[in-house]
C-alpha cells in the first residue's frame, strides 16, 4: 500500500511540476513519521524515501535507535522547545522548525561548526503558531546575519489548513517571494535553497509554488496507528 501511494504522489508531483516547467528531481518528498510503526517507516525507505521528518523527540529517538543501520537524513519539523534544543542538535541531521531569534541563538553558541537550518514562517501570522512573520523575519535579517555558525538555507511554513487546496496558493506564493526576496539581497548567511511547504492535502499546489520538499504523511501511509 506504502508503494502504491507513494507511486501516486511522485505521479502526481510529476504532473504538477510539468504544468509550470519544473523538474521533478527539484522535489523531495519527506515522510512525517509521527504515530508511525518502524514497519511503515521501514517500508518507506524500502520506496527509496530517505527524508524522515519527526515532530516529537522521544518517538523520535525510539525510532531512530531502531533505524539506525539504515541510511535517513532525519528532520525535525515540531515545536522547538528550549530545554530540547541541545538533544534535537544531536541526534538530528536538520532542523526545519527554527521559529525565532532566541533558538538560533541558542543553537548559533551551542554548535562548534557552521550549521545549516531552515527558519520557520508563521505565513498567516496566527498568533497560536510558532514561526517568524515575514515582517518579523525582514527585521531580524541583518542581526541573524552576524550569527556567523547558522547558515540558513530554507524556509518552511504550515499554512492553516482549509478543505480547497487552491486556497493555499496564495499562501505559497508569497513564500516563493520572500525566498526571492531575501536572496536577491545577498545577506551573509542566508542563501535560501530550500522551500519545505505542501503536505498530503495541498502539495500539488505548493509543488507548483516553488515546494522543494513536501512533507507527506496521510497520502503515504494511509492512516496513522496509535
């Protein structure tokens, strides 16, 4: 089943992609293995799924002790929470969900080298979400720039979820124009690559907004076991 779907998604980030001239292989589709059995993440990798985004790091590190002979790039994508921070920059190979000036830095003294990370969009600017606004985020550019150990090569943002995907859009389109936006100003530190946005309901859409990763989990593995 874990196949089948996962044919269906590359199908259709294929079809979207060629509606507005992009290449597929510009798309990387992320499994979110929150509520997930070892089972289904093993059979995701067995589809050649080697992105596994985590939300929470307890599960997390359950499975990654058990996974650990296979080859996954593991990406947190929850809440940062302070007092996890240290443990997450250990065990994690990326963080997508970098949601404000006081994690980066905390991660900016806690890292010996220069790490790369992707700043979390609060696009719709709920006051319940985590994330920088876009205003918020153009203010603190300069400061984050002088963070010299962070390098930001992505953006990532969860839109609020509507039942019409084409609602979306907007919502990633306007993170394509700041990606445009903050590159076009060669700001140290900042050469914004990546755009992580689109989940199972609305990747399509984001895919033809400028997604390079979607973070899938229902339309890969169907249903969530607890």
């Amino acid at each position: 089943m874990i196949r089948d779907n996962y044919q269906l998604i590359l199908e259709n980030i294929e079809k979207a992609c060629r509606r507005v001239r992009r290449k597929p292989s510009e798309v990387q589709v992320l499994a979110v293995c929150k509520d997930q059995p070892l089972s289904r993440i093993r059979d995701a990798y067995a589809c050649q799924i080697r992105l596994m985004g985590e939300n929470r790091l307890q599960e997390a590190e359950t499975h990654m002790a058990d996974l650990a002979a296979l080859n996954i790039e593991w990406h947190f994508i929850g809440k940062l929470q302070k007092n996890k921070i240290n443990k997450i920059l250990s065990v994690f190979n990326f963080i997508e969900s970098v949601d404000g000036v006081k994690a980066l830095e905390h991660i900016h003294k806690r890292v010996e080298s220069e790490t790369e990370l992707f700043i979390e969009i609060n696009i719709d600017e709920e006051k319940s979400k985590s994330g920088f606004t876009i205003d918020g985020l153009r203010k603190a550019l300069q400061y984050i720039a002088n963070l010299n150990k962070v390098k930001i090569t992505g953006l990532m943002t969860i839109p609020p979820f509507v039942d019409d995907p084409e609602a979306m859009r907007t919502f990633f389109s306007r993170m394509r124009a700041l990606k445009d936006e903050i590159n076009q100003q060669r700001i140290p530190n900042f050469q914004i690559r990546h755009l992580s946005m689109g989940m199972s309901h609305d990747y399509e859409i984001a895919v033809e907004e400028g997604a390079t990763i979607v973070r899938i989990g229902t339309a890969l593995f169907s249903r969530r076991s607890r």
